[in-house]
C-alpha cells in the first residue's frame, strides 16, 4: 500500500519535473494560442522552419514558429538579393486533413514596398502520416531607385488544417 | 459518400467472414481456450505497427475498425456470459460519468485562460459517421476485450502486466514515432504528450477493470471523445500542457476511486492520511504546471552563460516579475524575447524617442551593450531574485537538443 503510493507518487514529480525541464527548453510561455494537441487523433502543425537560400550581406534571423503560425524577419541589403524560407508541416495525427486557412501578411510598421514577397502553393490534402513544404520567397526588388530607410520586412503567415 | 462506402463495406465483409465462420463450423473460437483472444492481440499489435508505418490510412479507415467490430461479434456470440451478464456496477458507472464530465468541465475551464481555437474535427454528416466508425467503434471493442481479458486472467499477474503492454502499444501511433525520432525536440515532446499518458492511462484502465470487473474506462473514454468530436472549439493547450494535465488526471481519478471504493473499512482511516498526502502532491503539481507555463506573474527561466556574473551565473535559475515596460528604469534587469530566446541583462539606458521608449542593456560582465535596442514589446519581465545552480539540468537538456534559446 505504502510502496505503491510512493511509486505513484514519485513517478508523477519525476514524470512532471523531466517535462518542466524540457519545457524551459522549448517554450515562448503563453504563445499556445491556436494549438490543440489535446485530441489523440489530430495532430497537424508546422515542425521546421529553414532558410533555404540567402544573399550576401542579407540576414534571415531566426524565423519563428508555432504549431500554426510562423514568422520570419528578413533584412535584405541590396535591390536583387533574396531570402527563401522552407516551412514544414506535417500530419503526426491519424486523420486526414484538408487545408481550411492560409494567410500571409507583412508587419504594417516595418513594412517597405521595395521589398516583395511571394508564398508558393501548399498541400490542399495532407493524408496522416504525410508532409508537404511551403516556399516563402523574400526579394528587394531589382529595380529600386531610392532605398528605403529600413530595408527589414516582417512577415507572418497562419496555416490552418481541418479534417477532411 | 466514400466513407459510407467503406463503412458498409467494411461491415459486409465481417459480416460475411462470421457467417462462413460459424457454416465451416471451425470451433475455432468456441474452443474454451482463452488463449486465442489473446494471440490474436498479439498478432494483431504487430500487424499495427506494420500498417501504421505502411499505409495509415487503409489501416485507420478500414483494417482498424473491421477488426474490432470482428472481435466485438464474437464476444457477443461466443462469450454471452461475459458480455451480457457483466455485473451491474451503478455506483463505480456513475462515478465514471461524473469524473469524466468534471475532467471534461477543467479542461475547458483552462481555455477560459490558454484561449479557445476552432476545433479541427469536421462536423459533417459523413465525417460523423466516418468518426464514429473509425474512432467510436474500435474503442468499444478495445474496451469490452480489455475488460474480458483482465477478467479470465486476474488471478495472474504477469499476464495482467503483459495485457497493458499489450493495449498500450496497440494505441501508440508508430508513424509520428518514427517520424519524429530523428528530430530530438519533437520527439521529447510526442513523447512528453502522447506516450507518457497512455501508459498511464493503460495502467489506470486495467486498474479500473481489475477492480470494477466493468468495462469503466470505456465510458470515460467516450465521453471524452463525443466532447472532441461534437465540440465546436477546443481549449488550446500545448503538449506540455496536455502531457501534464494527463498525468495529473490519471494520478487524481485513481485516487478518488480508490478512495471511494475502498472494501476494507479498516482501511479508511489509513486512507484518509494517504488521500491527503496525494491530495498535497497534486495540489503541488498544479501549482507548479501553473508557474512553469506562466499563468502567474512570476516566472522561472534558466541561465545559460555568465554574462550577467557576478550577480548570476550559468546554472541559476531567475525568477522575473512581469512588468509593464514603464515602470522601468536604468539598473534594473529585465527579461527579453530575441529570435526565439530569453536575455537576461541590465538596462543602462533608456531612449524616449517622440513617445517610443526603448532600452540599451548590456550584461554586467560583458564590455559592450548589447547590439540591439530593446522595444517594450520584447520585454517578458524584470528580475526579482535567483536560485543557485538548479538550472543545470535544463542546460545539459539543451545541449543535447543542440537549440539554444537562452543566453
């Protein structure tokens, strides 16, 4: 009786103590808005954000990225340079899924229209089990005659899955 | 209209293959031997890894649910006295329904904080039918042949243990192991999230049965699948979240009813002690998942470098106050978001800008400010106090992930 309350006990705090720690590892605290992992069979969500490709003298940042939701800061340094960012997003869950929402769009403050950016198509059916990629393309337009004060473009993007 | 399809289909072919069964007159499951179900599991276990890796979605969709309703017929026409003469537990029902109904009422009390999304389950007719035949159906014969299992097998405890192992690995979903195992943070948290609550879960579900003699778990199991499917939101929980919440569930259902259905009254006041020590553990670890996922206003975060020595170093732990960024001044240190990581550093200079504020901060050991100035939206809190070395084992867990968030 006694050992068996000890070893329910004392395998809960390690249990919780091993995710806390992992947890201080990973976490933005409170940035959860918009996940739901709470369901066995769902579980679809964007797990890597990479730079694929980066111009001289441009800096991509560290894009990041929630289970739905993604963000990129990417300071570009001359007209023509160009920063492509891959965004994964995968069906760990067992139901397939069809793509409900995708919407882009740039940070209104820091925002100049010398830089352009395009989305490449994703997945509309993402079965279990499969993964699709997302190309985001950041450009500083080539034909840009007067720089602009702040050549940073701030861009989010939400991606939203619902079950087929 | 596929879907319909391939339920109708589904529940032909069984059909059929019961009917040419019962022709043939095998006696293959009439045989008293209640070894076959369990060879059958186990066979079938093996057959879910394999499907689950090969093609998930014929084996969800189709192998899943036809096997369970197979086993569910045969329970029902083979073993009449197991499956209609189960005894009646009223009280252990209903204690089921309303824990269940509380766990369900708590987990959307969290996103009355954590906020609500739109759930992801579609609510039309032929994905209800489709859910139900893919999700609602397998748990019933899941549940009814654990519940038989652990009945015929209670007097051994090695098969007792085998049989969790058994239903456990049967819920684990093989591809998002394999998928995730090369990646060591997305593994850690399916791990964290899913694999550590089913065991626990199992373990609860044989403890149920074992003592009920009643398929109970399958009536917590329902009703919190009815709430995933018909619900139109869902609280947004992480996996911590989720992993933390489960095991705290799993551990306090198991308290109160062994609290509640306890024989031996000699016991009860022994219990009494023993509910009570579980009753602080778990008022202890709420308040801990609580303050780790910031629902306070104080909150942990682990230090990496010695950049702010002496006043802290690499190891500590510093516990920082949310703050507003006016109340700021020079010389106090805050807590700030860069790309994704934590700095810990001191403010040496506030800039009013035409009624934009922001700040130079620089760590005390270090020469020169830091490269950026830090906006008001990036500040998480300032310092309050520290704790001397109990960060270390969030350093070395970093380490092996090889993601630095925090300097």
């Amino acid at each position: 009786m006694k050992s068996a309350k000890n070893i329910i006990i004392g395998s809960l705090l390690i249990a919780l103590v091993v995710m806390s720690i992992g947890y201080s590892n990973f976490a933005s605290k409170l940035t959860i808005n918009g996940t739901t992992e709470i369901t066995g069979e769902w579980n679809v969500k964007i797990t890597n954000v990479t730079v694929e490709s980066v111009s001289d003298q441009c800096d991509a940042g560290s894009p990041q990225f929630t289970d739905t939701s993604v963000t990129f800061n990417a300071k570009l340094h001359k007209p023509g340079d160009s920063i492509t960012y891959l965004v994964t997003i995968e069906n760990l869950g067992t139901i397939d899924a069809v793509l409900n929402n995708i919407n882009f769009y740039e940070d209104g403050i820091n925002g100049t229209d010398a830089i352009n950016y395009t989305t490449s198509e994703v997945a509309y059916e993402l079965a279990a089990g499969e993964k699709t990629t997302l190309t985001i393309n950041t450009e500083y337009l080539p034909d840009t005659v007067e720089p602009p004060e702040i050549t940073t473009k701030t861009i989010t993007g939400t991606i939203e899955y619902v079950q087929k | 209209m596929i879907t319909i399809y391939l339920i109708f289909s589904s529940i032909t072919i069984s059909l059929i293959i019961i009917y040419i069964l019962l022709k043939l007159n095998l006696n293959l499951f009439t045989v008293n031997n209640r070894k076959v179900l369990f060879i059958l599991f186990f066979i079938y276990t093996i057959l879910t890894i394999v499907l689950y890796v090969k093609n998930l979605s014929i084996y969800k969709n189709i192998v899943n649910p036809l096997f369970w309703i197979l086993i569910l017929i045969y329970l029902i026409i083979y073993k009449k006295d197991y499956f209609f003469h189960l005894s009646n537990k009223k009280k252990q029902i209903m204690f089921t329904i309303v824990i269940s109904v509380i766990f369900v009422v708590f987990d959307f009390t969290i996103g009355l904080i954590t906020g609500f999304t739109k759930s992801p389950y579609n609510h039309h007719l032929d994905s209800i039918i489709k859910n139900f035949f893919t999700i609602i159906i397998p748990l019933i014969g899941l549940e009814y042949s654990r519940c038989f299992l652990i009945i015929k097998y209670k007097h051994n405890k090695v098969s007792i243990i085998f049989i969790t192992l058994l239903f456990i690995l049967m819920e684990i979903n093989y591809r998002t192991l394999i998928n995730t195992f090369f990646n060591k943070e997305l593994f850690f948290q399916y791990i964290c999230s899913t694999i550590l609550p089913i065991i626990a879960n199992n373990i609860l579900y044989t403890y149920l049965v074992f003592n009920s003699n009643y398929p109970l778990p399958l009536i917590y199991k329902i009703i919190n699948k009815l709430m995933l499917i018909f619900a139109f939101f869902l609280p947004s929980m992480d996996w911590y979240m989720v992993g933390s919440l489960s095991l705290i569930k799993v551990t306090l259902f198991y308290v109160i009813y062994k609290y509640k259905f306890t024989k031996e009254k000699k016991y009860r006041n022994k219990n009494s002690f023993v509910l009570l020590t579980y009753a602080f553990t778990l008022g202890f670890a709420t308040i801990f998942i609580s303050f780790m996922l910031g629902l306070f206003k104080y909150e942990p975060i682990a230090i990496l470098s010695n950049s702010m020595s002496p006043t802290f170093r690499r190891g500590d732990v510093v516990i920082f106050k949310k703050e507003n960024s006016n109340k700021l001044t020079n010389g106090n240190i805050i807590i700030y978001s860069l790309e994704n990581k934590f700095i810990a550093h001191r403010i040496i200079k506030t800039i009013d800008n035409n009624n934009s504020i922001s700040f130079i901060t620089k760590g005390d050991a270090n020469n020169t400010p830091d490269y950026k100035n830090v906006q008001p939206n990036q500040i998480k809190g300032v310092y309050v106090f520290h704790i001397k070395y109990i960060g270390y084992p969030s350093i070395w867990l970093k380490q092996y992930f090889s993601n630095s968030k925090m300097y």
